[in-house]
C-alpha cells in the first residue's frame, strides 16, 4: 500500500499538467482557430447587422413587446426576460401557484390582443432557455390580427408573410414547424417600407 | 404523441444499434493496448506524456496500485481546479472581470466535474470565465470521462484473465482513451457543433440593440469545444446556465440528435467491447437488449406525459402538451428522449428543464439515476454498475437451482457479492439519508422554488442526481448556498468513489481466479432468460427502496395535479 502511495504522486502531478496544457489550452485554443477561419460568423455568434448596428443573433431570441411586433414567448432569463448573461427557465413545476396565476394572466392578456381560439402552448409557457428564438406557427398566426392592425397592413399579406417564414423540421421529423421571430419581424419591417412606398 | 416523434425515436435506437460494434471494436483496441491508425499521429505524444511522468504504460498494476492511483490523480485535478476557480479574478482569458468563485461554490464545482457529475450550482454565463471554462473544466471532462472508462476496462479485464494478478495500467489506459478515442471525436464534434452555430471565441459578451430598441448583452465563450466533449464525456455541464436548452449550445435540432446520440456513444460501444473481451459478444448483446428494453419504456411514459400536457393549464384555455421548459425548436418528442436519455446516462446535461415537466414525466428521469445510471449510463460506469447488477443477478439464479453462480467463466463468491451489494448500497443510503437531513434542517428547507410534494421532488431530484454523478437538476432549487454546495459535493465523492473501490476489488479478485468452463448445469447468461433476469433485479435491487420517497414527491405530484390541487 506505501508502494502504491509513493508511486502515485510523480504521475499524478505530472499527467495534472500535461494533459491541463493538451485538453485545457492546446485544445480550445486549436478549435477556436479553426472556427474563427472556416466559420467565422457562426462562432462569433450569428450575429445580424443592420444599418452598421448589432440588432442580434440569428439563433437567440430577443424580448418584443410593442404592438407593431411578433412577440417571442414568456421569458425567465433574468429580471425582465431574454437577460443574454442570465439564461434560465422558470422552474416553476405543473402544481405551482405561481404557475397557474402566470399562465391565466397572459392568457387574459392574449385574449384582450384578439386571441380568440384555444392559446397555443408555447405563447404563455416559458422556454428553457429563456431565449428561445422560435415561435410555433399557430402562435405566430394568432398574431397576425394584431400587428397589421397596429401597422395598418392588410391581414392577408401579413398572414402570408407568417406562413412563407415557416421553418419546416429537417428531413420532415426533425425538430417542429417553428417561425424564427427576429426573422420574421425584420421581414415585417420590410413589407411595412414597401407598402408605404 | 405524434408519428415525427416516435420515428425520432426509432431512428434514435436504430443509430445506435448500427454503431455499437464499430465503436465497441475501436474501444477493444483501445482495451488491448493495440495500435491504431490514430498512433502515427498521437503516438509520441502518449510516448512523450509517459517519459515526462515516469510511466511504464506496460507495468501490469494490482487493483490496489489501480485504484491509488487512479485516486491520487483525481485529488490532483480536483486541486487543481479549484486553485483556477479561486484565483480566476488574476488569471487571463476574463473579458468580463469576473471575480473569484466562492470557496464552498468551488469546493463543490471541482468535486463534481471531477466525479463526472457536472452539478451547476453555478450559472456558467455569469460565473466563470473563459479560462475556468477551458483549463479548469474542460479537462475534467475529458479525464472523468477516460477514467470511466479505464476503470470499466479494469473489470473487463478481471472477468477475462485468468488466474492474473494485475488488471492493466491506470496511466495507459487514460491516456489511450483520451489520446486515440475522445480527443479525435470531439474535434470533429466541436468542427460540426461551430458550423451549426455554436459560438467558439476567446472574446467576451457583445452587446446588440434589438429591433425595439432595447440593449441585450449576449455571453460568448469557447462554448464549442467545452460542448463536445460534454456531451460524449456524459459530463452534462454546461457553459450557460440554462444548458442544452440555451440556443448557444444547442441551436437545431439537428445538433440536439448529435448530442443524444453523443450522450450514448461510448456506453453503447462498451457493452459490445465487454462482450469482446470475455470471448463472446452475446453477453454484451444481452446486456444491451435489457438496457434497451429499460430504456424505451422511459421514453414511452416521458413522452406520453409531456404530450399529455397540464391539466391546469388547459383549463385556462391553453392547447397542447407540456411546454413549460422546453424550446420551440426541439418540441415535446426530442426534449422527453433527452431527459431520458441524459439520466439513463449520467450526462445531465438537459435541453429542457426538468423541474417544469409533469409530475410523472419528471419522476422518470428521477427512477433512472436511482437505479443507479445503469441504462447505457456513463461512460465506463453504465457498464460496470451494471456488471454489479449481473453479479447480483447470478448470486439469485445460484441460489435459485443450488449451484455456485458463475458468470462469463468465472466463479462468483460471497467475496464478490459481498462487495457488489455494497457498492450498490452506497447510492440508496446516501441518497436517502441525505434528503431526510435536507428535509427538516432550515438551511435545507430554504432551497425549493416549489411549494408541495413538488419541493420534496427537488429535494430529492439534487441528492440522487448528486450520488449517481449525475448532474441534472430540478433546477428550481437553490443549489448555491454552503449549506447544498457542502453537502452536495460529499454525496457526488461518496456516490463516485465508494462505488468505484469495491468494484476495483471485485476486479481484483476475479482476474486471480482460474476460468471455469461452461457446463450443461450453468445458468446460461445469453438470451431472453436472462435478459428478463437482469431487468428484473436492476427494477427490484435497485429502484424498490425508493419507492417510498417517489409516492411523497412525483406521485403525490401528479395527484394533486388531476384534482386540481395547487401548491
């Protein structure tokens, strides 16, 4: 057994370091380079310029609430939702209170926005993440009344525009027909400037 | 439910079906200490790691020599870590100033990523900085994983020698794996998972103005290669807080198939590779099929619960299944087989937060690590937990027809039961002690989000994910306080290494055994027979003593869900 002990420090200390060196910096420093130059915009975060601004990533939600937008779901990554350095669900479990009186408050808050059908689930449930991008189409349709009243556009072009942004899953079963709401709000500002035009 | 979902799944199973014998091959190579093409690459590098450490890789060590060194290089990491986190406010590679990690926060982080288990009683975002992420977790993921594996191979190689007094090297066999099997896949990974959109850079958080005007800062990091091996590592710890589920780490479905599949990988492989190494592949296969058969009937009741959705919800005029936690991109199908799938394994990392999901669909999850992660589970220690559930399994055939159990040529004794029934001893008894502790101390008590049975359940969800090295979480629960971070990181020491010695024994005392050869009176340990046998001891041995605790947490849960009962 002192054998055993005695024999164990050299390596252990040893092997501490050189893989530390090999798995802990050689390693990401080698993806980071390769990222950097084969995909440089994915592995800076997708991010998307417009007018010489930062106006977000492709693949992270972002809070909306205004009338003239296509809202994101509920959000409890930090204090007022969609907080970049605080992702996070609501952990709240299916017996909560706290729960309950979310979902009924914005359910009566859709219903008051001219959501007249049964609400999707992902319109009042908060995601993961906090920060999810997506929306699914049944939630962006129930929308549509709102914002081509809040811009007045005709609804059939902004029902059109939803359904031409529909992302359908890969291979036909994987992942869910979803609508990227960045996307599909800078769209929307678009087909407001050609209207007015 | 919807048919996309269930063809998910069955591809899912089906993938992983097709890799086992060629991963299992790889890892036998590996096992034998056989070239690889790999060698002509990393060969001097696992040449010149053994000359600068003073390793003989080709010295047979005792399983005492095995398992102190094994021990000793673990104290080392963990050390090591947490002298990174604690100093990491003076370190490089902090864009955003991050001050040192508390003492009992990183107590408890470098225990548990040495352990494999990946509890987050941190935020990753807003606790660590790029060089605690590279150099003081990222290797834990790579070497927990590798000495899972190596030790898995130790007890390979007790049921294949004979009348042997060593059970391979410690040092050959972490290096081999990380060299020759992990490094190598999870640059391919890490490549693909860059391409897909997860951000891989040294800079700090970038700032956006948002379409309505608003500021929104988006953390970014070497997240990229800290993914890759996290998932294949069954490591689970994510660089966000918000884990798989955060679009940074997981942004299509596509990456989120590539790291269920990942999750499973080597666990998969290794059955096929234990078949090898005892001289006949059924056994691996057998073992396999009752994993499998274990496996689907989680998902079945997973997905069927969170496609069935809250009641309570619905009453308010809400359609649809359960997506409270859960991403638009994923759905109700691929986030259900990956809560099944990450605790089946001891992953833990999640893409939907547990804590939210229907009592039932949460319990599930709950029962796999119970059992013990031996569903698949992690890598190296899904396969020789599950080799203790065989031990077991032969002891009650011996004692069912009267004859001295053996299993794979070798006789089974009272030495070997003896040490199987106390390792797998080891995860109700902490499990359950430490929950009733948690359970009427204040300082316990202060932790739930949720009020109700559903607080016990996230009481109960950190101690079992602690012991089985798990790391998932019912997430509600206020994880970060000295109170949890100490005990916590004591049950994650506990639940690794009490397990880990006994086995190491048993290792040890079977390669000294002579090989006995099947006879028309052994039990045979191939087919549906045994299969059936398995499932039934790792569902009775292992999941029967928590039965008591799932009817006060999920079950109780889901009662009061359908009355209408609110906490």
């Amino acid at each position: 057994m002192g054998s055993d002990l005695k024999t164990a420090f050299r390596p252990a200390i040893s092997m501490t370091i050189l893989f530390a060196l090999l798995l802990g910096i050689a390693y990401p420093l080698a993806m980071t380079g390769v990222g950097q130059a084969l995909f440089p915009s994915q592995a800076n975060g997708s991010l998307i310029t417009q007018d010489g601004k930062i106006i977000g990533s492709s693949v992270v939600g972002q809070a909306f609430v205004g009338e003239r937008y296509f809202h994101t779901r509920p959000s409890a990554a930090g204090a007022d939702g969609y907080d970049g350095l605080a992702s996070s669900g609501s952990n709240l479990g299916p017996t909560s209170q706290a729960l309950i009186d979310r979902v009924a408050a914005d359910v009566e808050q859709k219903r008051a926005q001219g959501v007249t059908e049964a609400v999707p689930a992902d319109m009042v449930t908060a995601s993961g993440s906090g920060l999810d991008p997506d929306i699914s189409p049944d939630a962006a349709l129930a929308q549509v009344s709102r914002v081509s009243a809040a811009r007045g556009l005709a609804q059939v072009d902004v029902r059109d525009l939803v359904e031409r942004s529909i992302q359908r899953p890969l291979l036909g079963f994987l992942g869910e027909d979803r609508v990227n709401v960045l996307e599909l709000n800078r769209q929307l500002d678009r087909l407001g400037s050609t209207t007015a035009r | 439910m919807t048919v996309e979902g269930w063809i998910l799944i069955a591809l899912f199973v089906a993938i992983l079906l097709a890799l086992a014998k060629p991963v299992g091959l790889w890892l036998f190579a590996l096992y034998e200490g056989r070239r690889t093409p790999l060698h002509m690459v990393l060969g001097p590098v696992e040449r010149g790691f053994y000359r600068l450490s003073g390793i003989d890789p080709n010295e047979d060590q005792s399983w005492r020599r095995y398992a102190v060194h094994m021990l000793i290089f673990n104290v080392a990491l963990l050390l090591f870590t947490y002298v990174i986190l604690r100093l990491q406010a003076v370190l490089p590679l902090n864009p955003q100033g991050l001050g040192p990690v508390s003492d009992h926060l990183a107590f408890n982080t470098a225990i548990s990523f040495t352990a494999n288990t990946n509890w987050q009683s941190y935020g990753g975002e807003a606790t660590m900085s790029n060089l605690s992420q590279m150099l003081g977790l990222t290797i834990h993921n790579f070497l927990s994983a590798a000495t899972g594996i190596a030790l898995a191979f130790a007890l390979f190689r007790g049921f294949a020698r004979r009348s042997a007094a060593g059970i391979g090297n410690f040092w050959a066999d972490v290096t081999r794996v990380t060299l020759y099997l992990l490094l190598p896949l999870c640059v391919v990974l890490a490549v693909f998972y860059i391409a897909s959109g997860v951000p891989q850079t040294l800079a700090g958080p970038v700032d956006v103005t948002t379409l309505e005007g608003a500021r929104q800062t988006l953390a970014l990091g070497p997240v990229a290669s800290q993914e890759a091996i996290k998932m294949l590592g069954t490591n689970g710890g994510g660089f966000f807080n918000a884990n798989s589920a955060h679009p940074f780490e997981s942004p299509t479905a596509l990456t989120n198939l590539v790291q269920m599949l990942s999750i499973f990988l080597i666990g998969v492989g290794l059955t096929y590779t234990f078949g090898k190494a005892v001289g006949n592949t059924r056994q691996g296969w057998a073992i396999l099929a009752a994993m499998m058969a274990l496996f689907l009937a989680g998902t079945a009741i997973v997905y069927w619960q969170e496609a069935a959705g809250n009641p309570n919800l619905h009453a308010l005029g809400v359609m649809g299944g359960n997506m409270e936690g859960k991403e638009v991109r994923f759905g109700i199908a691929a986030s259900a087989l990956f809560s099944v799938v990450t605790t089946a394994a001891s992953c833990g990392a999640v893409n939907a937060m547990h804590d939210s999901f229907t009592p039932l669909g949460g319990m599930i999850p709950l029962f796999n690590m119970q059992l013990g992660e031996v569903v698949i589970g992690g890598v190296g220690a899904g396969i020789y937990g599950f080799l203790l559930f065989a031990i077991l399994a032969v002891f009650v055939a011996g004692l069912m027809v009267g004859r001295t159990p053996e299993y794979v040529g070798k006789k089974i004794e009272g030495k070997e039961v003896k040490l199987a029934v106390l390792a797998i001893a080891v995860l109700p008894l902490i499990i359950l002690s430490f929950t009733a502790i948690a359970s009427v101390l204040d300082a316990g008590l202060a932790g739930p989000l949720n009020k109700g049975p559903h607080g016990f359940s996230e009481i109960l969800y950190a101690f079992t994910s602690a012991v089985a090295n798990n790391g998932s979480a019912f997430a509600g629960l206020t994880a970060n306080t000295p109170f949890y971070n100490a005990m916590l990181g004591v049950a994650i020491w506990m639940g690794r290494f009490f397990v880990i010695v006994p086995m190491l024994a048993i290792a040890g005392s079977l390669a000294a055994k002579k090989y006995v050869p099947e006879t028309a009176g052994s039990f045979p340990t191939t087919g549906p027979l045994w299969t059936g046998l398995l499932i039934g001891i790792v569902l009775i041995v292992g999941g029967l003593t928590f039965l008591p605790g799932l009817a006060l947490g999920p079950i109780a849960d889901h009662l009061a869900m359908i009355r209408g009962q609110l906490y």
